[in-house]
C-alpha cells in the first residue's frame, strides 16, 4: 500500500465535519455501518461489472472495508485509489494494489489518471458543494465508467409510534436531525441523488434504497450509539437535548423493547457517455 499526502495546507475557517474520524467513537460507526451496509454496496459493485484490472476510486474510504473488497475484487492486475480528508484508518491496510491518499474532494487536485469507476458512501451529503463534487467525479471516469454513490435519506421514513406500536423517535435523535438541518444537511439528499445523476448526462442510471429496524444490540443501534456519544457537546451545549434526556436515550438503546427505523440508504449508480 502506498501513502500520499497533497500537501495542501488545512483551512482552519471551515467548521469540522460533524462526524470526523478523530473523534474516538470513529472505529465503532465505522464497524456498524460496515455490518449495516457492506452487503448491499458489495452487491452493487458486482452488479456493476467490478473485474480483474480495473481501475478503481474510493472517495471517503473511512474505515476500508470497502476499498479492501475493491481491491481485492481487481487484483494486481487492476489498482485501487482510497482517499479520505482524514486517512488515518486506511493508512493501516496491508494491500498491495491499494494507494492511500489524503485529500480533499472539494478543493485538491484531481488525480490525473481516469476510472473504469468511482465509489462514495455518505461523502457528498455533508458537502454543501455536492454538485461541483459530482461534475469533478465524472470528468475522471474513463468513457463508460460507472459513478456509484450512497447516501442517506433520513426524512422520508420516519418512526410513526401512532401506526406502528413500539416505534420511538428518541429526544436525542431529533436534536442530532436539527443540528444537521442548522449546519446545511439536505436530509433527503440520498431520495435525490437518481434525478440529480439524469441531469447531469449519466446513462443507464439506477437507484435502489435499503433500511433496516433497529434494535437493542443490533449494528444500527451501535451506529446511533457512536453518533449521538461523539455529537454529546455539540448537542447539550446548544440545548437542543439536555443531560438528563440524553443519558435516558442511551438507555434506551440498551432496552430490548427498542425499536425504530434507520435512514435509507439510497444507492444511484450511472455511466459516462462512452465516446
């Protein structure tokens, strides 16, 4: 595995991202959200034609397990790009055909070369520069190479106690939806993305959403676990959910009478116009 950096200096005036992978709860919503959804993604990949010798971009490869998979689906014949604004946990991969870079998708320079196809999984949602991200993503697939992406759409489906007995809409969830609302997030953005891959000229566009109901110690229930541990000050100090609420909601996930519906995670997936 190599390791590169772009050397471009830090802009210390943008706020952090929400969900960085400093923070020390990174490990463990990355491991749910690999149980949760590595299945799916792996399943669109293969849909997708992924083979021996491709050339592949893993866009945000936090924790790897998926960069990994891709490389070990094209094998030394093919070649593996995972980058990440913080790479700290692709930098530990053992793989031969996998380069790691640091790099930011928003403001870094392109790699120079192209890909038979690029991956993303809940990158784009957090960039208010979502459209400019997705047009920069396209202009390095080679002819006919395929954009796939996944990202959440946490509005459409919410917990509905009234139709559905059981069913919770945690304090402390809804506090963590209106700090996303403050800080920019399209909460629906993953609904939009089958629309927004027409407009841009992708052929044979596609969509498929997936969801799964939570449960005291299921991966889903880990994932909120580790969101809500790492947003605790940003959502205390701002009163949107106070202490008190907060603890009696991590209770809550311990509760095996728990339940409540995860976002769906919406994958779009369409080809550069062969030329």
């Amino acid at each position: 595995m190599k390791i590169k950096s772009t050397g471009a200096p830090v802009d210390t005036t943008v706020p952090p991202y929400l969900l960085d992978n400093a923070g020390r709860e990174a490990p463990a919503r990355f491991g749910a959200l690999s149980a949760m959804f590595d299945t799916g993604t792996i399943r669109h990949l293969e849909e997708r034609g992924v083979a021996r010798g491709w050339q592949c971009w893993e866009v945000g490869g936090g924790g790897g397990s998926i960069a990994t998979w891709l490389a070990r689906r094209v094998g030394l014949a093919g070649r593996v790009l995972a980058t990440d604004i913080d790479p700290r946990f692709l930098e530990t991969l053992k793989v031969p055909n996998l380069e790691v870079r640091r790099h930011d998708i928003v403001s870094d320079p392109l790699p120079e070369e192209t890909f038979d196809l690029i991956h993303a999984r809940l990158v784009l949602v957090h960039l208010p520069q979502w459209q400019k991200v997705l047009q920069r993503l396209i202009s390095v697939l080679k002819p006919g190479g395929w954009l796939l992406d996944e990202e959440f759409d946490s509005e459409s489906v919410p917990p509905e106690p009234s139709t559905s007995p059981g069913e919770v809409f945690l304090k402390t969830h809804e506090a963590m939806a209106q700090l996303m609302r403050d800080r920019g997030f399209d909460r629906y953005y993953g609904r939009l993305l089958f629309g927004r891959f027409r407009a841009l000229g992708l052929t044979e566009v596609g969509a498929e959403a997936r969801m799964f109901m939570m449960q005291s110690g299921s991966a889903g229930a880990a994932l909120l676990r580790a969101n809500y541990e790492q947003l605790r000050g940003a959502l205390v100090d701002s009163g949107y959910v106070t202490e008190r609420e907060f603890q009696d909601d991590l209770s809550r996930l311990d509760d095996s009478s728990f339940m409540m519906p995860s976002s769906m995670m919406w994958a779009a997936w369409g080809r550069r116009v062969s030329t």
